[in-house]
C-alpha cells in the first residue's frame, strides 16, 4: 500500500504544473471529475488506515490522550476535524460498509458519507436492517444530485421511501439523533490572536444556547440614545459583564487549588508608576489602563525574578504546589508542558519531577505543569522529564520510539 500511495503522489504531483490552459472545456471538466472522485476515493483510504491505527491504540503509545488528538497534532487538523475522521472511520468499517465502498467508488463525497451514516443508524434503530440497507441505496442515488445540506433535509423523510408504516416513529428518532449529534459536536475554541486578543468559535447546543441569551440579552440592550456601540460590540460587553459576575461569586470550582481568578502580572515599577502595561497567565497582554483598573479591586503578590524573568524565590518549602508557587510554575510552564499538548494551567496538575516521596523538593526546580493525561503518562511509561539549561522543561522520549531520545518541548505555549 505505502508503494501504491507513494506512486499515486507522484501521479498527481505531475498533474499540480500541468498546462490546464491546453486543455479543451470538454477535457477541464473531465480532469476535474477524475481528481474528485479520486480525492474521495483517497479518503476512503485515509478513514481505513485512521480506524487500523486507532484500533491498535497507536495514539496511547506515543503518549496522546486519544487518536483524535494525535491525528491533531500529527495531520496538523482542527480538533472537530480531526473526531469526526475517527467517528465516521469507526462507523463505516464496523455499521456501514455499503457507504464506505460507495466513498471508495467516488460516488459520495466525505460530507455526504456522515449525512448518509447518521441516516442509516437512526433507521437501522427504527425499522432494522433491511430497511436500513433501502435507505443507503436511496441516499446514495440521491448523492449524486444533492449537496450534504439538501441531502440531510431530504434525510429526515426517508422512511417515507423505504417504510412508509414506520415514517412518523422514524421522524421522532430522527430528531433524537438530532440532539445527540447536537451533543456530539458542541463545542468552543479560544484562540489567541497575534496582537494579544481572543477569537472565540463554536457550537452550543440548544439548552447552553438558550442560557447564554438569556444571560447576555439583559445587559447587551443599547445602554441610552447615545450608545453608539454595534450590537456585536454590545454583546461582547454583555460577556464580559457575565464573567466578572460570575466570579464575583467565589462559587465556581478551585483551580490547581486556588479560587478562581484573573492573574496579571506586571513588574514592580510599572504597577507603581502606572505606566506598565501587564500580562495575564494565558499570555495575553493588557494596557496600562486595564491593569489600572484590575488593580482596584486585586490581592497583589511579590515575586523575586532573575534577569531572565524566571522566578527564584517564593516561599518556605512545603509537599503541595499551590498559591505563590503555583503561580509561578504557570508563569514559567503557560500550560500542559508535554510536548503538543494545549491544555491550559486551568487544567493541569503539578508534577514533582523527582518524586516528593522520595526526598525531591517542592520548589520551582523540581516541578513542571502537567494535564491529568500527560500526568499519568508520565507515570506509567518511560519519557522523563527534566528542567534544561535554561530553565524550561524538556521531555525525553523512550527509546522505542526514538532511538537517538532527542528532547522534546512544547511550543504551543511560546510566547515569542
């Protein structure tokens, strides 16, 4: 297979410079159907090898949480797109091999595959497998004349087609699996834009929806008659306004053993002279004016750092890593110091890396921020981890999986 896909590269590599302005309209259209179908049928390909190495567990073994986030890191995909490549992998090879062999034939698209196989669950579930089988042949014919969007609305009617006597049950379990794929892809994403702001994408579900409109519409109304703000800037206001209240409850779970809490951290002259701008953990930065006006209402906390900005001193030594300490790892680490891992400090442990039990200390030279899955990874396998020479933590992998055990850092937290 590897020999067959690298001549298929090769193939297609030649067609990339190819003079498409020679070809006759007749042939441009021709090419493009090949190099449609064929791009489906590499799909095929790819959800086959996704489902043998998840299978196998390959993920685990070289030390991620689970195949969606290897193939993450390892195919550089989002996280959305890299699940729903294991999903439908998983459905097609064990539910549906009818529409995996259609993908391979190039007669559906990915995006059609997924609507197809939704489909064909909640049909097999409500009139069993014959009808199931009907509702595949249908959809697969209707494929080739609708987009995934059309074809998911035409979905919702099928048993009209294949069991006219099982249609209104169906339309009842068509919306339950509605919801559970509601469920299933709900989400939101934080990501940090280069000049320190935040872009927030997702999708809720119907219930976190309706909550968040209830929260935001209240606060988000224009303010007077001379409130010139956009409804998207109000909204975004109208959050903002929710957060502080929201932790100004002190009712929201502990973080590494601290409340929640916005941490700024600005040096020592500017916060006196009021000049300096500051940053929060996350690595975001905040103008002089915001760290200002934190400041009124905010428990400030001295640091020793050296001139490198790595903190040296802060406090008596103790088993825990919390308050002061803490805070200080969080500075150095950002997150989840694995290497590929994203995970914020919000949701990581302290790791002592050689061992409190067994004499290790409890200071910032002897811990490093870990997830809860990296941090049992790192107890039950052969990476080590260890503080270089300036002063950051690197990871060595086992020599199975690197022979030369090159370290590895994270660079997901970088801030430069």
């Amino acid at each position: 297979m590897v020999e067959e896909l690298a001549q298929a590269d090769g193939a297609v590599a030649a067609c990339v410079d190819a003079a498409a302005w020679a070809l006759s309209e007749q042939d441009l259209i021709a090419a493009l159907d090949a190099a449609h179908r064929i791009e489906q049928r590499l799909a095929a390909v790819k959800l086959t090898l996704i489902r043998e190495l998840d299978g196998r567990r390959t993920a685990a073994a070289h030390g991620a949480s689970s195949t969606t986030v290897w193939l993450r890191e390892r195919l550089h995909l989002t996280i959305t797109a890299a699940r729903r490549l294991v999903d439908l992998a998983s459905t097609l090879d064990t539910a549906h091999p009818g529409i995996r062999q259609a993908l391979a034939d190039g007669q559906i698209t990915v995006d059609q595959a997924q609507v197809i196989t939704d489909t064909a669950t909640t049909v097999h579930t409500a009139a069993g497998s014959e009808a199931a089988d009907k509702a595949l042949g249908v959809l697969v014919e209707w494929a080739g004349q609708f987009d995934p969007t059309h074809l998911r609305k035409l979905s919702t009617r099928i048993l009209d087609h294949v069991a006219p006597d099982l249609a209104d049950a169906a339309a009842e379990a068509a919306l339950d699996a509605e919801a559970r794929c509601a469920a299933r892809d709900r989400h939101l994403t934080l990501s940090a834009l280069a000049d320190g702001r935040l872009r927030l994408t997702g999708i809720l579900d119907s219930e976190t929806a309706g909550l968040l409109r209830a929260a935001i519409d209240p606060v988000s109304a224009p303010s007077g008659p001379d409130d010139e703000r956009s409804p998207g800037q109000r909204r975004h206001d109208a959050l903002r306004d929710v957060c502080r209240l929201a932790l100004r409850t002190g009712e929201l779970p502990e973080n590494g053993g601290d409340p929640a809490q916005v941490v700024v951290t600005i040096s020592y002259d500017g916060l006196t002279g009021q000049l300096g701008g500051g940053t929060l953990d996350t690595g975001l930065h905040l103008t002089p004016e915001a760290v200002r006006r934190l400041a009124c209402d905010a428990t400030i906390l001295p640091a020793v750092l050296n001139g490198a900005g790595q903190p040296l001193d802060l406090g008596r030594q103790r088993r825990l890593i919390t308050g002061t300490l803490r805070r200080a790892l969080v500075l150095r680490d950002r997150g989840c110091a694995f290497p590929g891992c994203d995970r914020p400090p919000r949701w990581c442990d302290a790791h002592h890396i050689h061992h409190w039990a067994n004499g290790g200390t409890t200071n910032l030279d002897n811990a490093v921020l870990l997830c809860g899955h990296h941090h049992r990874h790192l107890h039950h396998s052969d990476w080590t981890v260890r503080l270089a020479g300036d002063g950051h933590p690197e990871f060595v992998p086992p020599a199975w999986l690197d022979p030369e055990q090159l370290p590895r850092r994270n660079h997901y937290h970088r801030r430069t």
